[in-house]
C-alpha cells in the first residue's frame, strides 16, 4: 500500500477529541498527516496532541509562515483524501455555500480530491432543515458522509447527532486508503 498525503480538519465540537485517535491510526499505517484545527477546535484539543501523533504541528492560521502560498493552496496540492471530523453544523453550511470564511472551508474550496464529513451536533441542530439541506448539498456536491450515530451526547441527552467512531470514519476511508 502506497502512503497516502491526508488533511484531517478538525471543527469545533467536543467530539473533536476523536479525531486524535483518526489521526493516529492514519499515521501507525504510514500516511502522511496534516491537520488543520479550527479556532474553535482548539477550545476542546490542544496542537501538543495533534503534532505529537502525526509528527507536525496543526495547522490554525490561514496566514502561517511554514506556507509561503498559503497553507489552503498548499496543503490541498497533492492532497489524496480530506477526512472532516467532526464536522459541525458551522463547517456543514460554509462548505455547503461555498463560503471562505476560516481556514478549514477556504481550504475545502481548493481540494481536488475525495472528501469525507463526520457529522457531529446535537439531535436538533441535526434534524434542522438548513442542516439537513447542507448536507444534500455536500452529497450532491459528490461528497461523502459517515453518520451521525445515535448515542449519548454532550447536551446530556440521547440522541442521533454523535459523531461516528473512529474505525467507522477509517473503515469509510479505505478505497481511498488502499
């Protein structure tokens, strides 16, 4: 198996910490990792986790200095599978309406590759009709979707809106993995 180049963005959610273990099993299979954290994704995961499992340190700033063309433009070059997780109902809708309005949706705009969302909200915000129209509109867009689950979640209630597991979120990745 060939190594892949793989962007995970990280949206701001508290299912955010899930992500580090997509990260890591990605990296234990010999991918090469970038991640990209939202502003807010750093309120519930810090970078120390992210470059200590995958090698580098996140991505936060759409202006950083390691990027000379930026890191939207450069991380999307040669990029073979974008893993979204989780995605919230804020990623959902910029991706959806095509708007640049922070790193991880300015960069989506510039992938040429398949990209993958792991939902992750509570039950309402899921059911919402703008979200579920977002939703159509990624899938329509070509884009793949993995969950929600139903479970118990951060409003403390039970619900669907749970981001999926992190061997579900692989196990959807493999065709382009392999």
């Amino acid at each position: 198996m060939k190594p892949k180049r793989v962007v995970l963005g990280v949206a701001g959610g508290i299912a955010a910490f899930k992500s580090a273990t997509i990260a890591s099993r990605l990296a234990q299979a010999g991918h090469s990792i970038s991640v990209v954290l939202s502003e807010n994704a750093t309120r519930f995961v810090g970078a120390a986790t992210f470059t200590a499992l995958c090698g580098n340190p996140p991505v936060i700033d759409g202006f950083d200095s390691r990027y000379p063309l930026g890191p939207h433009i450069e991380l999307a070059n040669g990029c073979d599978l974008c893993i979204i997780a989780p995605a919230t109902a804020r990623i959902l809708a910029s991706c959806a309406l095509g708007l640049a309005d922070d790193l991880l949706s300015t960069l989506y705009l510039n992938l040429d590759c398949p990209v993958l969302f792991a939902p992750a909200m509570s039950t309402p915000m899921w059911n919402a009709p703008a979200v579920q129209r977002n939703v159509a509109q990624l899938v329509s867009d070509g884009h793949h979707i993995v969950g929600p689950a139903e479970g118990w979640l951060s409003c403390r209630r039970t619900g669907v809106g749970r981001m999926a597991e992190p061997d579900v979120i692989l196990s959807a990745c493999q065709e382009w993995l392999n």
